[in-house]
C-alpha cells in the first residue's frame, strides 16, 4: 500500500540551474496535483494534471515552470534557470477522481544557493 | 477566490486539555472542506472530507464538523503526540486545487 513517492527528498541547486521534482501517485490514482509551500505561507496550489494531459495550470508561474505526466513514469515539475525565491517546499498530491480527497506525499524541499 | 483563514495561529495546551480549531472560508460552490495533519519535514496526512453543512466525522480524540461559513476541529484530552500543525483546505465548485489555510500549530505538553 505505497502512498504518493516523491524523489529527491531534498534538492540543492546554484541559481541558473535546472530543477527536475518527481511524483508517483498512490496505486491507481490517475490524477496529480502539485503544490508549493513557502516559508510561513501555505500550501498553494499550482497545476492538476492527468495522464498526458495538463487540466488546470492556473497556479504555475506563467515563465521558468512546467509540469508533465507522461504515459509511462512519474509525474515531472521542472524549473528551469532557478531563482532563489524557488526555494521552497514542493508536493504532489494524487486523487482517484478529480472530486476525491487528494492524499499528499513527503515532499521535495528545493534550495537555491 | 476562494479563501480559508485559520485561527489561532498557535496553541499551546496541557495533555488532556480540550479545545476547538477554527477554519472560516468563503468559497463558490463548496465541493468539499479537508482537515490534514502536518507534522515538521513532512507531507500534509489526510485527516477528515466534510461536504455538507451539520455533517460531522471522528477519529480518535479528532472531531470535525462544518457550517455554512466555518469548520472546527475538536480535540478532546489531547496527548502529546496530537502535537503538529492542522491545515483547513477547501476545494471550490470550479476548483482543480485546494486552496488553503496557513494552519493552526498546536502544540500539547505533558
């Protein structure tokens, strides 16, 4: 019974860098969310995804942010040319259906030096 | 926009001692209120889903029940391992995403 699978669990990058976060949802979830929380703020949502398709990005950054969930893997947020402002914690989330209760994984806390 | 305010901020409280969590919240069409659990260095534990005003659930010394307008979360003789932060999120009618609260850190001493 693996919940959500996050990797790395901790991430640390020069700015300018690329960062790749990784998310596998609970067995037989099809539906992904990402979220981001800052230092003393909460979680803010960023992008729902299903498989091969992105729902709803209405919380990404409009520059620097992606976010994919191929047919095959996990599900991938990418930042690119990072910022310290990224600095942050990062979660994903997965839901059976879109109205379901979305269960949380550990997180992935990125650093930018 | 769908917004959560959390009150308090931060309680502290002796074991055994009762007390209420506040989440007020305005939102469009609720599709569903959720309590999580979060403790330091990990990811938000799903606690309760609440869909309906006069609904309630429990678990253990946890109660959640929900208004037209808040949710509280009653914890009865806590112990110290209740100690942790509690997330209120709503999920509005044209909603993907949770949209949260800041979160009441609760702490319970021996």
């Amino acid at each position: 019974n693996a919940g959500v699978m996050q990797n790395p669990r901790h991430l640390v990058r020069r700015r300018g860098q690329e960062a790749r976060l990784r998310c596998s949802p609970m067995k037989g979830h099809s539906h992904v969310y990402w979220y981001r929380q800052l230092p003393e703020e909460g979680l803010k949502f960023m992008v729902y995804l299903q498989k091969e398709n992105i729902i709803d990005e209405s919380g990404m950054p409009k520059e620097r942010f992606s976010a994919e969930f191929p047919k095959e893997g996990p599900s991938i947020l990418r930042i690119q040319q990072v910022v310290r402002g990224d600095s942050a914690a990062y979660f994903c989330a997965s839901s059976l259906m879109n109205t379901d209760t979305q269960y949380f994984g550990p997180g992935t806390r990125l650093t930018v030096l | 926009e769908d917004q959560v305010t959390q009150s308090p901020e931060a309680l502290r409280l002796q074991e055994g001692e009762s007390s209420s969590l506040n989440c007020s919240y305005t939102v469009s069409g609720l599709r569903g209120l959720f309590w999580y659990r979060q403790d330091p260095g990990k990811g938000p534990e799903f606690l309760f889903t609440l869909y309906s005003a006069g609904e309630e659930k429990e678990k253990e010394r946890l109660k959640a029940t929900l208004t037209k307008k808040e949710s509280f979360l009653h914890i009865t003789a806590p112990k110290p391992e209740d100690s942790a932060t509690y997330l209120c999120a709503v999920q509005g009618g044209g909603a993907d995403g949770l949209t949260f609260g800041k979160g009441t850190h609760l702490i319970i001493q021996p």
